[in-house]
C-alpha cells in the first residue's frame, strides 16, 4: 500500500461540467482551466522525486479530502473558531470534488475513475484557503 499526502494552499473552486458557447461550441471556462493548471503545478512540486503516476485499473481510496475557505470579512473575529461548516454553494459531492480530481488526471493518476472511495469530505471555513488530501493506492 502505498499512500500520498497533499496540501494544496488555493482557494477550492467548484466546476460544472462544461458552457455552450453562441455558436453551440461545448467549452471549459478559462476561470476553470487556470485553476486547473495552478493545481497541477502545486501538486507537481509535492511529488516525490522517484513518483511514477498511478496506472489505469489501480484501486485508489482517497482516506480525506478537505476544502478549507478563508473566514469572510463579515464573520466577527470573536467568532472566528476553528473549522466553521461551510453550508453555502459549491456543493461539496460534485462540483468541487470535479474541478479538484480532473486537474490531478494524468498528473498523479491515468484515470480519476479508479478513485472507488472517498471516505472522509469535508468543506469549512478557516484562516486560509487550502484543500487537504491523502490517497491510497
């Protein structure tokens, strides 16, 4: 068993799957893509040295997953405990999940599909923005 632990400091962004454009062109918004792109290049400095990617038809199991926000200005500092639940939008399941594991595709793994477990997710506001990981594989 093998297992990578991740700390990516970003803020989480959410992604649905894709816009139409006018001209009925399917299309990933550029908002989107940047995200992805600054997640590949956060996770590549983390990876060890001798990593070789996942191959295709591995059972991975991600142990946790957090999405950490940034407390709003509007929170008062004496309310500021740690870890308040996010209960507002991205939603947790999909659209963050989505944007974060199609990024790592071809990076850390050939296929986002072999993740068959997500044991422990969470999204919360603290001091920073940051999302949290640990695969096992």
């Amino acid at each position: 068993m093998n297992e990578i632990e991740l700390k990516v400091n970003l803020r989480p962004q959410s992604h649905q799957s894709f816009k139409i454009g006018r001209n009925g062109i399917k299309y990933k918004p550029k908002k989107i893509v940047d995200y992805q792109k600054y997640v590949v290049t956060l996770v590549t400095e983390q990876l060890p040295k001798n990593f070789v990617i996942i191959e295709s038809g591995t059972p991975i199991t991600v142990e946790y997953i957090e999405y950490s926000y940034a407390y709003l200005k509007s929170i008062p500092k004496k309310r500021r405990i740690k870890r308040i639940p996010k209960v507002t939008k991205p939603d947790l399941q999909d659209n963050l999940n989505k944007a974060f594991f199609d990024a790592l595709e071809g990076v850390l793994y050939e296929q986002d599909q072999n993740i068959v477990e997500i044991k422990n997710m969470k999204k919360f506001y603290s001091d920073s923005d940051f999302i949290k990981v640990k695969f096992v594989y």
